[in-house]
C-alpha cells in the first residue's frame, strides 16, 4: 500500500551556482506531498526556473540532492521521466509542424496510443486548431498545447513552469480549472511556479515561497493563512480614541488614522487581548477590522526581505 | 533497438515541412540541373569522340562541380538545418526529460543526418543519370544510350559505387566537427560561417598545392576532384584521415552531448 504522505519531490540543501562565486540555489529542501497542489512562489529571478530545471536534470546537481518519487534523478532517469510531465518556461514546440504532429511526436517517444491525442486536444480545447501549423497559434494556444503534451501520458506528476503566462484571464480560470479536476480525478501531484500568489492562490494545496536563491516558507495553504494573522494590522474605532490610545499604547505599536487606530498584532490572540482590554476599561468598540493582511501583502512582504522564521 | 527506431521515425516526422528535406531535394539537382545546362549551351565541345564510353568524362567534370566547394557547404547547411530545429524551437529541455537515453537520441540524430546524406547521393546519381540520357535523347551524338554507365561496371575501384564511397567517407570528417558544433551552438550563422571559412581555407590550400591539405577536413571532399583511386590501398591517405576524424570526434562529441550538453 502506498504511503500517502510519500515525498514526490524532495530535495536535501540543494545548491545551484553557475561558477564558484555566486551561488544561484541556497539549502533549497523542497517537500512536496502526494497528491499535493504545490504553488513555488517567487518574484521574477527568485530561482523557479533555475530550481525546476535542477529537478529535471536539466541543470547539474553535482551533490545529487534531488529525489523524485524516492529515487535519485541520476541514476532512474528513464524510470523517473516516463512518470513526469512538464512544462518548463515557454512550451517547447515545432512551429512548422501542426498541433497534433507536435502531440503525435511525444505520443510516440513515451510510447502512448494514438487514442489519447484527442482526448488531450480536447482537454484544452485545440481540437478545432489540431492541424493548424503552430506558427499560426497565439501564445495563449501554444501554452495550452504545452500543457496538452504535458498532460499526455497522464503523469503521476505535473511540473509547470508559469503554466498560466500569456493566458487571458478566461483562459487563466479554465486552466486552473483542469488541474484542480486532473488532481482530483487521477491523484496527479502538481507542482507549479508563478510570481504571482494571486494567479495560483485558489488551487495551492501547499505552497513554497523562494526569494533570492531561498526558500523563505513552505508549507499548506492554511499555515500560511494563519501566519498571515499573526502579521496583520487591526483597525480600530471607539467611542474615546484618546484613551482607547493610552490604554494600548503601553501593549502595542499604535497609530491614529483619521477616526481610527491602527494596531500592529502579532498573533490572533493580541486581538482578543487589545478587545478585552478596551472593555474591561469601559470604552465601547464599535469597530474593529484586520487590515493589509491578504496574502498578497504577506507573500510581498516576505519577498522584500521579510524572512518569516 | 525498438526505442531507437521509434526515435529515428520521431526525427523524420520533425524534418515535415522544414528547410532540411527541400534542401537535399534542390541540392542534389543543383549541380546536375546546372551541368546539363552547361552542356546544352556548349554541346559541341562535350560530344565525345567515336567509340569512346561518355559517362566516365560526364560523371568525372559532373562530380568534380560537386566536390569543389559545393558538398562541403551543403554538408555544413543541411547538419546546421537539421539540428538548429532544436534550438529554434527550444525543444532541447523537453527531449531531455523524456523517458529516452541520450544515447538513443544522439544515435537517432545521426542516423537521421546519415539517412539524408545518403538520400542526396541516391538523387544526385539519379539526376546525373538523368542528365545523361535527356542529353542522348536530345542528340544521338552523345551517345548515351549506347553505352552503360561504365563506372557502375568497371572493377570495385573505379566503379561509380566505389567512389560515392569514398565521397561519402570524404565528408564525414567534416559532418562529424559540424555535428558536435551545431549541437553546441544555437547561432545557425556562426555554424555555417565556420563551415565556410573551412572551405575557403580548403580552397586555398588546394589552389596553393599544401601538401597537408590531406590533413584539413573541409579539404577531403575538395580532393575528389579529378580523383585517382590509389593502386595499393583501397582509401587514399585523405580519405583515412577523414575516416580518423571521424572516429575521434564522434566519441568526443557522444560523450559531450551524453554527459555535460544540458541543451
């Protein structure tokens, strides 16, 4: 029986540099569940290309620190590849052949028959443009035709790189879509990068955020929400700012904002604490609200040298 | 085995409507279209005197257009073509994550590379013979028709078999050095301007009569001209050089391509 807390991805103080100097990756220990949805967040040059290219080889790993389905990637490539599929940075294509030749040409390699062709054109909706040269494709086809090759021989795991870019915001949402249903459906890990929370925020079970050649946080989905309460901003307003601000003043870093006081929390429990506070020194809180706390904030705070312990 | 030839099918389907098949299609009647034309405008001076076999002098000026300049950079343009599909289409990084060796994939390549060079000759010796017997058939005088292409019935070393051979073995020197360059460079100008600085320099050295010209790969082809076989040995000194190259780059570029070229 299969554990179902086994590793998919693992990766043990991965290093990266292009020469001696300057080191690209940093102690990456990247874990990705099983049947996770795992978002690798990361501003532009972060280290997600350079990371992923490293996992699939196509970088050296001189300390071989990458395990794939619990196998070292040097010695078990074939085995490893034929259970990946993946899209790295803009698809790989040949302009001068048609969808479906590009399709039939990695069909044929990973030894898949004809009948899934279709089925994948389908999938992402090319069936109409299937015999179309590629050249004639927009880009927001040529991602989707990426992702059909990727999706091909139904991998036990997905690797994308920026699968959304040069998607419109329909063609965002349905491919979002399909791989929420395609992890669902099949179980399939997926493992994709973005710059941005917001396009993959929705459908991350976990998430890995990496700044500078580091991964500054990793972990589910709902920690991340915790921790994005623990550094949130409370707004404020009572029926005596003035005292409501002497009684909080000694506790926490106070402001006043027009009709409002703004309160640096910690943790969700110092919101509790300033409310029980203000009651139990009669002044009446008619309002009280988080504020700059969406996730979007954190993820930029992080990357802007906010390391999160 | 199986992989492989699947392979070997995969890189013929990526060839489809690119530049590299029409290339050996044009090429290989290139210098055959060319020479009949020649022929035709200055017919009185190819007629051959009475009793005398047409084919050899025709192949012999025939060939030596191919071999002079012409091959090399063809050679050079078609392997550049061939595998710059690659890295127009920046497909190197999804080669490499398929569940397929790099053995397989540098085999398949080559193999590929074979398969159109060989294609070439086929057509060129078509369209050569061709050639020939338009030329017969336009006028009687060149005799054509009476006599066989001797060069396909004389003995193995003068046969015309035996020396596309050996034009073959001439090129593959250089096929080997432009296989492992156009790999590593994605910069298709650069690839064939080392080409044709190879057979500029080629030139040169023929024109000059440098005796280790025999050592220049770009030049073996270029030594095909007016070729004589040897009476001794089977292959001349340029052609085992050529063949040596060959050897030693293959190895060296197997190696590259399978354990350090990440594409």
């Amino acid at each position: 029986m299969k554990n179902a807390n086994e590793l998919i991805i693992e990766t043990q103080n991965l290093e990266f540099c292009f020469n001696s100097k300057q080191k690209i990756l940093r102690n990456i220990n990247l874990r990705v569940d099983k049947g996770s949805i795992y978002g690798f967040l990361g501003p532009n040059g972060a280290g997600k290309t350079t990371t992923i290219r490293v996992l699939l080889g196509l970088l050296s790993d001189p300390e071989n620190s990458v395990q794939l389905f619990g196998m070292k990637l040097r010695r078990n490539r074939s085995e490893i590849f034929t259970r990946i599929g993946s899209l790295i940075e803009q698809p790989s294509l040949y302009e001068h052949l048609s969808g479906y030749d590009n399709l039939d040409i990695t069909r044929a390699i990973r030894k898949v028959s004809k009948k899934r062709v279709p089925e994948v054109l389908e999938l992402v909706k090319l069936s109409n443009a299937a015999k179309k040269k590629v050249s004639t494709y927009s880009l927001g086809m040529k991602q989707r035709l990426g992702l059909a090759i990727a999706l091909l021989a139904e991998p036990d795991l997905l690797i994308l790189d920026e699968p959304v870019n040069g998607l419109d915001p329909n063609g965002i949402v349905e491919i979002r879509d399909l791989l929420t249903r395609i992890n669902k459906e099949s179980g399939t890990t997926i493992f994709l990068s973005s710059h941005l929370l917001s396009e993959i925020e929705k459908i991350v079970t976990h998430i890995g955020i990496i700044n500078m050649g580091e991964l500054l946080y990793q972990g589910t989905i709902s920690e991340l929400r915790e921790l994005k309460a623990y550094k949130s901003e409370l707004s404020i307003e009572t029926n005596d700012n003035q005292r409501a601000l002497e009684v909080l003043g000694q506790k926490y870093q106070v402001s006043r904002i027009a009709n409002d006081l703004i309160i640096t929390c910690e943790s969700k429990e110092n919101v509790a604490q300033i409310i029980h506070d203000l009651v139990v020194n009669n002044i009446d809180v008619y309002k009280a609200v988080i504020v700059n706390n969406d996730l979007e904030q954190l993820f930029l705070g992080m990357t802007n040298n906010y390391v999160v312990k | 085995m199986n992989e492989l030839i699947i392979s070997y099918r995969v890189e013929f389907k990526k060839i489809k409507n690119s530049f590299a098949i029409w290339l050996v299609v044009l090429g290989a009647a290139f210098i055959p279209f060319f020479f009949l034309l020649n022929i035709i405008y200055q017919w009185k001076d190819y007629l051959p005197h009475a009793g005398v076999n047409p084919w050899n002098e025709y192949f012999r000026k025939g060939f030596n257009g191919v071999h002079f300049f012409f091959l090399p950079l063809l050679i050079v343009l078609l392997i550049a073509l061939l595998l710059n599909i690659e890295h127009k289409s920046n497909t190197w990084k999804h080669i490499f994550v398929l569940p397929i060796s790099k053995t397989k994939i540098f085999f398949s390549k080559y193999l590929i590379l074979i398969s159109l060079i060989l294609m070439f000759y086929t057509l060129m010796l078509i369209f050569f013979l061709s050639g020939g017997l338009l030329l017969s058939l336009w006028k009687s005088e060149f005799n054509f028709l009476i006599f066989k292409p001797t060069y396909f019935y004389h003995s193995v070393e003068s046969g015309i078999g035996s020396f596309m051979v050996k034009s073959f073995i001439s090129v593959l020197g250089l096929m080997a050095i432009h296989f492992w360059l156009s790999f590593r460079l994605k910069n298709l100008f650069l690839n064939i301007g080392i080409g044709l600085a190879g057979a500029v320099i080629a030139v040169s050295m023929f024109i000059g009569h440098w005796e280790s010209i025999i050592y220049l790969p770009y030049a073996s082809p270029l030594l095909m001209c007016n070729f004589i076989p040897d009476a001794h040995r089977y292959l001349s000194d340029f052609l085992i050089n050529s063949l040596i190259c060959f050897v030693i780059i293959f190895i060296l570029s197997y190696i590259d391509f399978t354990r350090i070229f990440k594409g």
